[in-house]
C-alpha cells in the first residue's frame, strides 16, 4: 500500500504543478504528461480509467486504507472537483442556441416516446404549450424559458451538464424520475429539473 500511497502522491503533485493555461493536446499520440495543462491531464488520466483503478485496488481492497492514503485520496479528489469549478461559475447564455439545445435534449428524452412526434401538425400555440407543461414536469422554475434556470451561478452550466449526462446514460432511470414525479401531487413534488 505503501507504493500506492506514494503513487496517488505523484498524480496530486502533477495536479497542483501543471500550467492552468488551456491549449489542445492530441490525447492519442504520446504525450509527455508533465508538459500537459490541468484539464487535458484529467482527460488523460480519465482515459487511463485512473478512477476504476483506484476503487478497485485500494477502496475496496481487503487491506484498510491508512490515514496517510486517506488523505492523499482527499487531495486528489479536491482536486478533481476544483476542475469543475468554471463549469460552475458560467452562466447559461439564454440566447445561445447550442446550450438551449441541451435542454431541448432534456425534454425530448423524457417526453418524446409518449407524445406526438415533432413534425406533426399541431399548431404553435400548441406545441409551446406542450412544451411548458413538459419543462413544468421536469421542474423547471421558469416553464417558458428554462434556460433562465441555469443563469445563476452556482450551479451554473455544471448542473445543466450533470443532468444530461444523467438523461444519457441513465435514461430508464431518467425517464422513470421524471415520470413518477410529474404524476405526484404539488405538495409531494421532488422536480428533476
């Protein structure tokens, strides 16, 4: 363990020495790790599945974990969620159709396999107000323009992108949430959005 210790030592002291400027590095070819800004080295050591690693041989490993371990796993996961912290302090620009597409996304994944599809012919007034139902039951604060949801920061652009990935990868789940708590009472609801 004393080796694994030792390792999880090296990653934080890249962490904390690498440049924070950010500039693309081709994560394929071979690529001095030292030379790497901060994000393309968590990309990096994500692509090496340094996390599964991690959980796998020393979390729930049969040894107990030391505190000195401990505290280097502490470290590394600080600085993990450091590199999320610009995600969390951006606003959501309202106007940018990219980051409304996203939660476009959202409702597609959680209503589109129970209505209508999107080229029927509904009237606008119609579809609209399709549409505000379905941002009222994912939870949405602001029904007719949820973007304004994600302008305050924090949570900022974070939370919007957690909740994609969530509706992505985890979409029977996503779907189930959304379902269960849009059919419950207002004084019982637990939103999604």
């Amino acid at each position: 363990q004393e080796i694994q210790t030792y390792t999880i030592a090296v990653i934080n002291a890249l962490f904390l020495k690498a440049p924070d400027e950010r500039r693309q590095v081709d994560v394929e070819s071979n690529v001095d790790i030292l030379d790497c800004p901060l994000t393309e080295m968590a990309n990096i050591l994500a692509q090496k599945q340094l996390r599964s690693i991690i959980l796998t041989h020393v979390i729930r490993a049969q040894r107990a974990i030391n505190n000195e371990m401990a505290h280097q796993l502490y470290v590394l996961q600080v600085l993990t969620f450091n590199l999320l912290e610009d995600r969390m302090m951006t606003k959501m620009d309202p106007q940018d159709q990219a980051q409304r597409d996203i939660i476009f996304e959202l409702r597609r994944i959680a209503f589109d396999a129970e209505s209508e599809p999107n080229n029927s012919s509904g009237s606008m007034e119609k579809r609209k107000s399709m549409y505000t139902r379905d941002y009222k039951k994912l939870g949405f604060i602001n029904h007719v323009n949820p973007a304004m949801d994600f302008t305050q920061t924090p949570p900022g652009m974070l939370a919007l992108d957690n909740m994609l990935y969530f509706a992505k990868h985890h979409q029977d789940a996503y779907i189930r949430i959304v379902l269960e708590n849009s059919s419950r009472e207002d004084k019982h609801e637990c939103p999604f959005g």
